[in-house]
C-alpha cells in the first residue's frame, strides 16, 4: 500500500497546476510513463472485482520486465495526455483507468504539433504499435488471463504476408531527438508476421498462448494455478477470446503472438492488441 501510495504521489507531482498546461505540454516524459504503467500494474493487480487479477499476479515479474514496458510506454509517449494521466492517478480501479483512457486519450487522428512537423515519409512509415493499442495492463488482463485452448492444438499456420521490419527515422534535428521513443513500432522487438483473422488462426493464437504461460516457472509454482488454468481451458473464456480475437485483432497481432515462445514477448504483443 505504501508503495501504491508513493508511486501515486509521484505521478500528481510531476502534473502541472490546472491552467498552467500548454499543447506543447501535453506530450509526457518517459518517467511520468513508466509511473503511470507501475500504477497501472498495481491497480490491475488489486482490483477485487476483476476477476482475472490472480492472472496479473502470476505473471507479475514478466509485466515489469523491459519488453512489456517498452510496449507501453511506446503508446504512452504518444497518445497518453496529461488530463489521461492525471484521471488514471486518480483511479483505484481498473474501470476508472479504462474510463480516464477512453475519455482523454489521443485517438489515431489526434495529432499533436510536433507530429505534424514530421517529414511526409514518417507520417507514411508503420506506427502500428501505437495507432491501435490502448495501454499497458487491460490488454494482459483482457487477453492472459482468458488464455486457454486445448495445450495440443497446433500453433502453426502460414503468414499471409512479412511485415517489413522499420522504424521511423530519427530526426537529426536535436532540438527533437527527444520525439524518437515516440516514434517507436512493433517491429521494434516484436515479431512481424502477418496472419488472417479467421477462426482457426484465432483458435491457434489462443492455444499457444496458453501453452506459453502455462508453461512459466512463475505458473507452476503459483498456489492457484490449477484452478487458474481450469479457467482458462474453460468453454467460457475460450468463447471470449475467440469473439474478441475476430472483433479486434489485427493480421499482425495474430503474427506477433503465433511468432513467438517467448512469455516475455507473449506479453509484449498483448499489450499492442487493439482493445
């Protein structure tokens, strides 16, 4: 709780006084980020009516290792506001940090000055990580803790297409060098396959996902991973999953997820999936 309190505290510091907040200023830094996703973490976590929280738990130490993090502080950098953050400081549960996101974040045609002072060829480059994701724990939630298929249902299926692997370029101005983690994309880290949205890839991502967590060290040794993984094999949140995954997942979310066995990078591509 204290430690709940502290990283609270930090965060309303490092907010402007109402009335003081310019559009210049709108853009937060990559420690008010990495705060609010710790804060994020700890409310998922704590949340007592959200039923898959356990899910968070076990798989605390990934959520804190640097892939996860990256993948939200890359959204954060660029479509989390100083209103969001200061809403999301404020929230004790997960819904109100969804509410506070839903309400303040920047949508993919929000702009902000400085995007709009890039060269026409970044604005045309891949932003795929953060056009369509919404930030950090929700999509752990929503995507790991549902996680369960029959463990021996095939995980292979064939890319329709390589994503090419870019980045955007870094602008050689410095007065602007600060704008690079704000330029970040998927291909960054992530596996760039593609893969059509369809009932048996979403079906596959859905077992190998399982496969992957259930797997973890972290999994085995948890007191409750019977019951946790009994969840997941469950009709119920197969069904879920699958709804969700035909609804609003992308070719090359299904590539990040089925192109990887690393659990540290399972995490990474839930975290980008559009929610």
């Amino acid at each position: 709780m204290l430690r709940k309190c502290l990283i609270i505290g930090l965060i309303l510091c490092a907010l402007p006084l109402p009335g003081q907040t310019t559009e210049s200023d709108q853009t937060l830094s990559p420690r008010e980020c990495r705060l609010l996703y710790r804060h994020q973490l700890e409310v998922a976590q704590a949340d007592a009516d959200n039923p898959l929280a356990p899910a968070l738990q076990v798989n605390a130490d990934v959520m804190q290792r640097a892939e996860s993090e990256e993948a939200a502080l890359a959204y954060c950098l660029r479509y989390t506001t100083r209103e969001s953050m200061y809403c999301q400081a404020r929230a004790t549960t997960l819904l109100g940090i969804l509410t506070c996101q839903q309400e303040h974040d920047r949508k993919s045609a929000d702009r902000t000055d400085e995007d709009r002072q890039r060269p026409n060829d970044t604005e045309s480059s891949p932003t795929n990580t953060n056009e369509t994701a919404d930030s950090n724990a929700q999509i752990v939630i929503d995507d790991v803790g549902d996680s369960g298929n029959e463990a021996e249902a095939e995980t292979e299926a064939a890319p329709i297409e390589n994503q090419e692997n870019s980045v955007n370029e870094t602008n050689s101005d410095a007065n602007q060098s600060g704008t690079n983690e704000n330029e970040r994309t998927r291909t960054d880290t992530l596996p760039s396959g593609k893969y059509p949205v369809n009932d048996e890839n979403c079906e596959k991502s859905y077992a190998h996902v399982f496969q992957i967590i259930t797997a973890t060290k972290t999994f085995k040794e948890h007191p409750d991973h019977a019951r946790l993984q009994a969840h997941w094999l469950s009709v119920e949140a197969r069904a879920a999953y699958q709804r969700r995954c035909l609804a609003e997942f992308r070719p090359e979310d299904l590539g990040c997820l089925l192109g990887t066995n690393d659990p540290e990078v399972i995490q990474g591509c839930l975290l980008i999936v559009n929610p």
